[in-house]
C-alpha cells in the first residue's frame, strides 16, 4: 500500500478491502462487494458496507 493509500483506520484494516485484495481472499471480497453501496476514495474498491473500505463515500 503507498503512503497516499494509508488507512486511517488501521485497528479495523485487516477486514478492509484493500488488505484482504493484498492477502488474495477473493472469495471474501466477493462476499462483502455483491451489492456495492460505498466506494473507497483512496483505493476505488466497493463494497457493501462502508466498514470494509478505509476511506469510503456512497455510490
């Protein structure tokens, strides 16, 4: 992850789209990004919940 990408958030990162793309849990991803309602403004990945995204915002 580069310096612009740094979690704010980093106690609840392991559970972040961001890491768990890092990691290869596809499957995971695929779980928490079936009906996208947020999207990271630091990375772009979405996700269900703004929980699983460092810095989100709605779609």
């Amino acid at each position: 992850m580069s310096e612009k990408e740094d979690c704010p958030k980093p106690k609840q990162h392991p559970a972040h789209m961001c890491q768990l793309k890092h990691e290869g849990r596809i499957e995971e991803i695929d779980r928490h990004s079936a009906r996208p309602n947020f999207v990271c403004n630091r990375c772009r990945a979405k996700a269900d919940e703004e929980d699983y995204l460092c810095n989100p915002r709605p779609l």
